[in-house]
C-alpha cells in the first residue's frame, strides 16, 4: 500500500475515532503524525516537529488569554448592556444586537464556541421576555458568531491566513472576511423575515430590555468579585474556554455578590480593556505586527492592572483547540512529505471539471464539519486543495473562501457545539424536543444548500 493511501486511511480513522468518542482530533494527528512519519516515512523527530505551527499557537493562546481576561473583568457583559440599552423600545432591533456583539466578540478573537456560550443564554432569555422565536434569536446568535470568524485577527480567519500563507497561493484575508460576514448576514436577514422578524418591528420593548441587561451585567460583576464562576445555562462548555452551568437564561448565582458601586458605569480596567482591545485591531492590521504577540502583551497589561480579573484566565485558554489546530496542521505536514496532498489534488484534477471539484470540496466540508470540528476540516482540507487551486483553473480564494463559509455556516447543527449550546439555553416554556427538531431541520436546510450557494455565489463567477 502506498503512502498516500496509508495516510488517507489514518486521516478517515482518525475522524471516525474523533466523531464516535471523547477524543481530540489534535492528539490523535500528533500520534497519527508521529507513526506515519517515524514507522512509514522513516523522518526524524526533528523533522516531524518541525511542521508544528508555533506562530499559530502564541496567537491562539494570546487572544483567547486577552478575551478571557475581557470576560473576567465584566468587560464583555458592560459591552452588551451599552448596545442593549441603545435598543431603547425597539424589541425588533434585539436578535440584531446579539448578532452584532457576538460577530464583534469573535472577530477580536474569541473562539466562536465561547462568544455563543456567553451570548446564547443572555439573547433566549430576551427572546422568552419578549416572545421573540427562540429559533431565530439562537441562529441569529450563532451565525453573528461566524460572520466574525475570519476576521484577520480570529482564530479561524489566522488559521486559514496561516495555511494560506505557507503556499503560493495569492492570499486575500479582507476578502475572506468579507464573505463569511456577508453570506451569514444574508442568512440572518432570511431568518428575521421568515421566522416573524416583521411583527416584531410594532412591538414596544421599553425600559424591560435594558434592566434584564443591567441585572445581567450587577450579577456577573458581583460574583467575579466574589470569585465565583460565571454561571449561564445548558452544559459545561470548558473546552470551549467558557464554563455554562445553571438553569436556562437565569443568570444567577448564589454565591453572586451585589455589583461594584457605580456598576452603571465602565471601571477603569474595563476602559483599559476596551482600548487594549481596539489597539490589538490597530497595531496588529495597521502595522502588521504579530497579533500573537501583540494580544499577548496587551493580556499581560491587563493583568498588570487588575490581578484579580486575570485569576483563572489561563485555564479560560482553549487548551483544547490549540491541540486541535497544531496537531493537525502537524500532521498536514507529514501528509505533504508523504506525497498525499498532490495525490489528492492530483484526483481532483483529474475529475477535468475545476467547478464540479470546488462544489465537492465544498459539500465535503459542510457535511464532516456538521458533526466534527469546522476548524479541524479546514486545517485537513485547505492544503490537500492547495495544489489543485495553484493550476490557476478557478479562483483560489473564491474556492477558499467558499470552503470557509460552507464549513462553519453548518454550526448551527445540533451535533455541534454551537448549536448544542443553543439547544441547552432553551427557554423553560419551550418544548425541547420540538426545539430540537427545529434546530435539525435547520441545519439539514443549511448543509443541502448553503455550500451550493457559497459556490455560485464566490467560484462560478470567478470574481474572487
């Protein structure tokens, strides 16, 4: 058997084992990547480790260090009171801000698993308050959580740009963006209009909306000043770098303290956290310094200035993703030295249709990524279409792009983190299996016809 194929079948095993048991994907590509490279190809240690991504990893663990700090101080929380409050009346303008605060939050550089575990039970409960579809609100929630995604400096948009980067390929970060923005803005504009978004336009709101905020905002302020562990609803979500126990959308916590005096008002490590923030977007896109290292030294800042807000952030890093993204992107380079990404590319080539390929990749994508990690199969998928891509018979980053967003748009699956989290956050007085069914015939609609339009919409025209 050759090596390319050997290695196709430890990649396909390596899912299977990720998909049908508690394991890391990553951990099994550094030991995939070990037996491959040691047993099959005869590469030394050194030369395995050297296709470990450790710019990947310091930016990894720099931002979500920096945005767990930003969760600790009640940063986040006195961000999503201030854009609540400009709602004022408007009940209609509700599914939007929490589509907006999640894509900002992760667009900093939040995984996408930790924004929605922080913004889902806070958005259900208004939609439970208001009597907004509890559908529409947790969607609106998880695709502002992708719509942010690939900004330059979040997690997927820096491994994408990184794989991107090792190649020839002509890189385009803002585009990649841009299309994952605006193809998940799109579909929140549908939900809004198909799941009763009009009625809610005469629907007064008043001053409801902005106390559920407040009291959202004294109650977490108060128990981290207690030391106490956020507490939101649905399951425990600690791989995601977030921890969610309670009871849906409550919020509350027994051990929570009354918020600091003058809780109406930023404090001033939350100001410095706000500007830490913008100056990581200016320094690192403006002046092209490192993001890793910029997020890091702006999170060792932070905790300079308020020791207690960093107390846990460490352990809030996604240690658990990190494995995930080096491991595999590890293991990727082993493929390469086995020969397995021309192989494959080489077949896709073959194929004599570069459109009819770029939609397969596309589906391959949507579907693996509806019950395994988006992250994980663009980190496998990405490179094994680099050199297909290179042959210049359609655009590299429409073809990219389009793989990008036909792999995350289907988080909404219930067989993910996101949507599990929505489906854990559900009101009370929703019925949870009929909650469920909704959730799965979504996503089902989503899978079927999301990466066909992402692939008329970024490849067929040649634009990108």
């Amino acid at each position: 058997m050759s090596a390319p194929v050997l290695s196709i079948i430890i990649l396909a095993v390596m899912f299977l084992l990720a998909t049908v048991l508690p394991l890391n994907m990553g951990a099994l590509a550094f030991v995939g990547a070990f037996l491959l490279g040691s047993v099959v190809l005869g590469m030394s240690t050194n030369e395995i480790l050297a296709n470990f991504p450790g710019g990947l990893f310091l930016t990894i663990v720099g931002v979500t260090y920096l945005f767990a700090i930003a969760q600790n101080n009640g940063t986040i929380d006195l961000l999503v009171r201030g854009a609540v409050r400009l709602v004022g009346s408007k009940v209609a303008l509700i599914p939007w801000v929490m589509f907006a605060i999640t894509a900002v939050i992760t667009a900093v550089g939040a995984l996408s698993p930790a924004a929605v575990a922080i913004i889902a039970p806070i958005a259900l409960s208004f939609a439970a308050k208001h009597k907004i579809n509890p559908l529409m609100m947790g969607m609106m929630v998880i695709h502002g959580a992708q719509a942010g995604g690939f900004s330059p400096i979040a997690v997927y948009g820096v491994t994408v740009n990184s794989i991107i980067a090792r190649t020839e390929l002509d890189a385009n970060p803002m585009a990649i963006f841009l299309a994952s923005f605006l193809f998940n803005l799109a579909i929140a504009l549908v939900l809004f209009v198909v799941l009763g978004g009009g009625k809610l336009l005469s629907t007064p709101g008043g001053r409801l909306v902005e106390q559920a905020a407040e009291k959202r905002l004294s109650v977490s302020v108060g128990a981290r000043a207690a030391g106490v562990t956020l507490q939101g609803s649905g399951s425990d979500i600690s791989a995601a770098g977030v921890s969610a126990k309670g009871t849906s959308g409550s919020g509350t916590s027994s051990a929570a303290g009354p918020a600091p005096a003058g809780g109406a008002r930023a404090s001033m490590p939350q100001l410095i956290t706000i500007l830490g923030l913008i100056a990581l977007a200016v320094i690192s896109l403006g002046f092209k310094v490192d993001v890793g290292f910029v997020s890091i030294t702006i999170a060792i800042v932070l905790a300079l200035v308020s020791p207690a807000a960093q107390k846990g952030a460490v352990n809030k890093i996604s240690w658990s993703t990190v494995l995930l993204i080096c491991g595999m992107l590890t293991f990727v380079g082993v493929l390469e030295e086995a020969g397995t990404i021309a192989f494959v590319s080489g077949g896709v080539a073959d194929l004599g249709m570069p459109l009819l390929a770029a939609l397969l990749i596309c589906y391959i994508g949507a579907i693996v990524s509806a019950f395994a990690s988006s992250t994980a199969i663009l980190a496998a998928l990405i490179p094994l279409a680099v050199p297909f891509l290179a042959t210049g018979e359609v655009g590299a980053v429409g073809v990219i792009a389009a793989l990008a967003v036909a792999s995350t748009i289907v988080d909404v699956s219930p067989f993910s983190t996101n949507g599990a989290l929505v489906l854990a956050n559900a009101p009370e007085d929703v019925d949870k299996d009929r909650f469920y069914k909704q959730i799965l015939a979504y996503s089902g609609i989503i899978v079927a016809v999301g990466p066909a339009v992402a692939w008329l919409v970024m490849v067929v025209p040649g634009w990108m």
